[in-house]
C-alpha cells in the first residue's frame, strides 16, 4: 500500500488503484509581500517551481503550457 501516491498512465501498467478515499489540494505559496495570487494563470509572468519529476509538474506542464517551470 503506498498512500500518497496518484494515478498516471505510467503507474496503472504496474499498479493496481482503487477510488480515491481521500484527496489533498494543492496550493500555491508565495512570499508575504507578494501580489495575491488566486491560481495559475495569475502566474504566467512568473517563474514557478515545482518539485522535479512530481505529478504535479507533469500535470501544470499539459494544462497550462505557457507556464514556466
């Protein structure tokens, strides 16, 4: 059992999921002086850091491209 771990494409070929009993937001932290920031798209002029290799990024990467990473 790994609890924390999501589903990709890539996983479902060597693991098997069940339904989700439990999810968790993700959420976006800036410094304390930053502009309010309200989602991604309030982040295209930005460079935003996400961990490497994290399903995350993987999922920022194909809904909002134009996003730096």
């Amino acid at each position: 059992m790994v609890p924390a771990i999501q589903q990709t494409d890539d996983r479902k070929n060597f693991m098997s999921f069940s339904i989700p009993y439990q999810t968790t937001p993700w959420v976006i932290v800036t410094r304390d002086d930053a502009e309010f920031v309200g989602g991604l798209n309030d982040l295209e002029s930005k460079t935003v850091s996400v961990q490497d290799r994290f399903i995350l990024q993987k999922q920022i990467e194909e809904k909002h491209p134009d996003l730096k990473l």
